[in-house]
C-alpha cells in the first residue's frame, strides 16, 4: 500500500497540469467576459493569475504621491503576529479555490518594517500554500536585512530562490541618500546598488532571485519612462514594471491630472528607451486597457521579442503550446520534477518537437544568430527582459461599477461599464477567507481598503495602550 501510495504521489507530481489547476483555469476562463477571451488570452489557459496580500502590513516610512494607501495605513503598527496570521488564512484560502500554484506578491505597505524572522516566516507560508512570492519593497535597506530573511540562525539559506519587487521613482519622498530627488536620474545608483545586492548574494550563498523594477507614472516624470528604461535594461532587473497614476487611496496625494498619462503614452516611453518596439499584441493578461505584457530576450545588445505578433508561424506554435502546455508552472519546483513533467508532456505530444525546435530557431534569429546568443551567454549577458503595464482604473469609476456587479447589474454609462468590463478581467486577486471572496486589486484599494485600515488602526494602534491603572487613566 505505500508503494502504491507513494507511485500515485510521484504520478501527480509529475504530471504536466495539476487536476486542481486544471480545474481552477478552467474555472478562471468561464467567468472571464466574452470580450477578453482571445487567442492571446492567458488567464484560464496558461495562469489563473496573479495574487496579492491585504491588511497585512498597511505602514510605510516613505512618502509618495500619489498613494495608493488608506489615509489611516500609517497609524497601523507593523506586528508580525498579525501579519504572519493573516498572510497564512490568505494563502490557504487561495489554495483551496485557485488550486495548487500561482504567483503571489507579499504586499501591503513596506514589507522592509516587518522584522526579518517575520518577513522570512510570511514567505515560508506563502510557499506552503504552493505560492511563488515576491516581496514588494521600496528597496531602502541593507544587505544585512536580505541576509536575515534568506539565512536561518546557522547561515544556511532558508530558500533556494527569493523574488523582490523594488519601487523606485522621483515621486518618492525619505529614501536615505534621495530624500527629495529632482529627477529620476538621481535614483540611478540606488537602483544599481539594490540588484547588487542580490548578486551578491548569489556570490556568497548560492540563493538566485528574480527582481522587478516598478516605477509610478504621471505627468511629472512621464517624459523619462524612456530613460529610466535605459538604464535598468543594463542592471540586473528581470522584470520592467510601469504603472501610470490613479486616483486611488490618499487623496491629499493627489495633485497632477493623471488622465493625461495613458497605457499607449507609456509603452511608447518604453521602446523609445529600449531603443526598438517591443510587440505585446501576442499575448494577453485579461483586458488590455488594464495589463500590456512583453518578454523579449535580452543579449546585453539588444532585445529579440519571444513572440513576433506579425509572424503567422509564431501565432500558430502560440495556439499550439497554450492548448497542449498551458499551466505547467515550475517556479519553486525542483528539477528533477520540472524534467519530468517536460518530458511526459512531449512524450504526449511528439508532434510538437519540430514546431518547438521552428519557433527556437526563429528567436535565435531574432536575436542575432547563435554566434550572438553564445557571445552573450559567455559574458552572462544572455537573461529574459519582461516589460508590463499595469493601468489601474479611479476609485470613482470603481466603486459604482463594483456595487451594481454585486447585484448583478450592468451599468448604461459606457464609463462604469468599461470599469465592469475591466474588473470582470482583473488578473490580480486578493483574498477574504472571512467571506469566501475573491477581489480585483482595484476594488480592495478603491472601496476596501479605507475601512479595513481603520479597524487595523484599533486593533493596532502605534502606541498600544495598557489597562487603565488605579487612577482611571490610560497608562501609555
């Protein structure tokens, strides 16, 4: 009987798409609106999507505008109990409805403030629960902390990987170092020093990462898109992430028009940095009003597109691999299992080897020839670039369209209904054990959040206040 057991274990590991992953993409595409469902489209055929955290951590000890925080977020203490509690119902209830894997962000307000063991500890949940988690930062601290979070007590990793997200922009006030930067060439060294870091820490202690660059767009800092691209195309970043302003949160944060700031305005800033177009029309992450996404390979040169749009062949080997791979995921998973489920996928599927090899030889020449490939890999120039747009939609828009969507209603006004739309085809969810629901990142920022802070701000106040002594008076 355990021989048994453990072969069916062993069967399941290896199986190119978990059945509960199967069942929650399967899930995920019929409740998407019929105006997204593309070839292009990935949630439901490729990913449910992706997750974050909420209420976790609400305080931060920078200053931004805009926010996309509550006005009470910072009167939140940061408590590690709390946290580690409520990341942990978060991510079990995810498991349970978004089936075994999926990329979850551990987000809230800095995630830095959390004592390193607590940080670690949240991850640790977060990847119990069969979540890939990125940490999302400021980036404004010391290598010591990275080195808290990643090594246990004897200074053995506690992961093999870590993934962090780093916010950097001129619209940032406190960072030590660029208090009040002027532009955004300023931030520059702190953005080189912060994925220094992580090399680094690959040198000393084997731990690999994946680090993404985000960065707020408005009208103040809209004309650098190009040059800040520029310049984080050469550092270590995996991952290129802009989002233009929203009138979200804080609304003493809001001073510019942020309408004027479009999805177009800034993917165009993009490849006028990158110095070349960089096609995104080949794949979809639910509605492109909201989410523009493009890999491309990177030779230290320049940049060959994973998919050429425009190249029927490129289409067809797309369909193909959604239809016969969607949802294999090896993030996390060690390499003997990765093999495995490849393996047993071609061996289904043997026919796809000579579309699989055509598709190979069309980026190699997209990016040079193999002389070029070779010469980057040699100078570890050779890595994946991922450029996304993420366009959040205004809390005023939001909250109309949310509440006629829970009553089922749709809206006659074409800007409420193509909020609905939108929030119809959010890829990013955030989770309420404590009511079986699952909400659009929009909607927790837009109409969640301010309530939700408020509690935390009584049940976390900064200064804990003690019983009342003889006197009758609080005792601080």
């Amino acid at each position: 009987m355990k021989i048994a057991a453990l072969l069916r274990s062993v069967e399941l590991l290896t199986r190119p798409v978990h059945p509960e992953s199967r069942a929650a993409m399967d899930q995920r595409w019929a409740e998407l609106p019929e105006h997204v469902k593309t070839p292009a489209q990935l949630l439901g055929r490729s990913a449910v999507g992706c997750e974050g955290t909420h209420g976790v951590f609400p305080k931060c000890n920078l200053t931004c505008s805009p926010c996309y925080h509550s006005a009470d977020a910072n009167k939140v203490r940061i408590d590690g109990g709390h946290t580690l509690s409520e990341v942990t119902k978060q991510m079990e209830f995810l498991r349970r409805v978004r089936g075994p894997r999926a990329h979850a962000q551990l987000i809230g307000g800095e995630v830095s403030l959390l004592p390193a063991r607590d940080h670690a500890a949240a991850l640790e949940a977060m990847r119990a629960n069969g979540r890939e988690p990125m940490s999302m930062t400021h980036g404004d601290f010391d290598y010591g902390y990275l080195l808290d979070v990643v090594l246990d007590d004897d200074g053995s990793p506690r992961f093999s990987k870590v993934s962090f997200a780093a916010h950097f922009d001129s619209l940032m006030r406190g960072r030590r170092g660029a208090v009040r930067p002027r532009n955004e060439a300023e931030l520059n060294p702190f953005r080189a020093r912060f994925a220094e870091m992580f090399v680094t820490l690959k040198h000393d202690h084997g731990i690999s990462s994946y680090l993404a660059h985000n960065m707020t767009v408005t009208p103040a800092n809209v004309d650098q898109v190009a040059e800040v691209t520029h310049a984080v195309l050469d550092m270590p970043y995996d991952m290129l992430s802009f989002q233009p302003a929203a009138y979200i949160g804080d609304d003493r944060r809001w001073s510019e028009d942020f309408e004027e700031i479009t999805i177009d305005a800034v993917w165009s800033r993009i490849e006028a940095g990158a110095g070349q177009p960089i096609p995104w029309q080949g794949t979809q992450f639910g509605d492109t009003r909201c989410n523009r996404t493009a890999v491309a390979l990177s030779t230290g040169t320049g940049l060959a597109a994973l998919l050429d749009p425009d190249d029927p062949r490129d289409l067809a080997a797309r369909d193909r691999l959604l239809k016969n791979y969607g949802g294999m995921y090896f993030g996390g998973t060690p390499a003997w299992i990765v093999g495995a489920k490849i393996l047993r996928a071609l061996l289904a599927h043997p026919d796809d080897l000579p579309v699989i090899a055509s598709f190979a030889r069309r980026l190699v020449r997209r990016a040079g020839g193999l002389s070029t490939l070779v010469s980057a890999a040699l100078r570890r120039r050779l890595s994946f670039k991922t450029f996304v747009v993420h366009n959040f939609m205004d809390a005023a828009d939001v909250g109309p369209a949310w509440a006629l969507m829970e009553r089922g209603e749709t809206s006659d006004d074409p800007k409420i209904r193509e909020s609905q739309e939108r929030l119809g085809a959010c890829m990013y969810a955030m989770s309420h054990p404590e009511t079986g629901r699952l909400v659009p990142a929009c909607v927790q920022h837009s109409t969640l959040d301010a309530a939700e802070n408020a509690g935390l701000r009584n049940m976390l106040p900064l200064r804990p206040v003690r019983p009342a002594g003889r006197t009758g008076t609080a005792q601080p």
